[in-house]
C-alpha cells in the first residue's frame, strides 16, 4: 500500500506541477498579449480550472510530507498517549470529512455531466476538473486511512 500510495502522489504531483507551469505561461501570454491589445479568451475560465486540479491534485502531497498548517502549541506539550489517541480521532474524523467531500464531489461532477454544464466563455465542460479534484480527495482519503493503520507513517 505504501509504494501504491507513493506512486499515486507522484503521479498527481506531476500532473499538478505541469498544470501549474500551464498556469503561469498562460498569464505570462495573457499580460504579454494585453500589451499589444490581445488578451487571449477565457483566460479567467482556464485559471479556475487548472487552479481547482492543481488544488485537488495536491493534497495528499501536502499531507504525506506534513507539509501543512499545523498548530502545535497546546498539543505537543501533551504526554505522548495523549497526542497519539488524538492523532487516531483527527485522522478518523478526517476520513468521515473527506469521504463526504469526495462523494459530493463525484456527485456534482456526474451532475454536471448529465445536464451538459458548460462554462460561458469557452464552453469548456465543468465536470471533468471537479471530477479531478473529487479524485484528489479520495486519495487524501487512501492517505488517511494507510496512516490509521500504519501508525501515521509516512506514505510519499
């Protein structure tokens, strides 16, 4: 599970890193064109989209590596038990959390497939990139639960 897992972010890391480079040359295009009096259509419609994957592609990236805002104050300075069976109920209810989300997701997704929604400049469909992130979601969610049982190992 934990080569499958590691395998799985790189390969949504990837994908999100050449997604973000998409995202800069765009703007960079966009500001240059602007300059000379052709800004390149639906460039605000394409930012949200790729801004959404590269959202939903990194999370588990972000988690795997603790790379995350973490307020540790309080909770460090409790015995080792104690932040152990917390750990257990953060992660526990994180699976609940972002199951659902996945699940919305995919809903919403499937949703806007079925009734053709499209967005107004481009016509470009809306359902893959929230199927993407609903993707994202659900591999936190492999996350989460490889660490439940693993003692919250690492899975990158």
């Amino acid at each position: 599970m934990h080569r499958f897992l590691s395998l799985l972010n790189r390969l949504q890391t990837g994908v999100a890193g050449m997604l973000l480079v998409m995202m800069v040359v765009l703007t960079t295009a966009n500001i240059l064109a602007r300059q000379v009096g052709l800004p390149i259509r639906g460039t605000f419609e394409l930012m949200g989209f790729l801004g959404a994957a590269v959202f939903g592609l990194s999370l588990s990236f972000s988690h795997a590596r603790k790379e995350h805002l973490y307020v540790s104050i309080l909770f460090d300075r409790f015995p080792q038990k104690v932040q152990q069976v917390a750990r257990g109920i953060n992660t526990l209810a994180s699976i609940g959390l972002f199951s659902l989300i996945s699940y919305q997701l995919v809903k919403t997704g499937l949703n806007l497939r079925a009734v053709e929604e499209v967005s107004e400049t481009l016509g470009f469909a809306y359902y893959p990139v929230v199927l993407v992130v609903a993707f994202g979601v659900a591999v936190l969610v492999l996350l989460f639960v490889y660490e439940l049982f693993t003692g919250f190992g690492e899975a990158s």
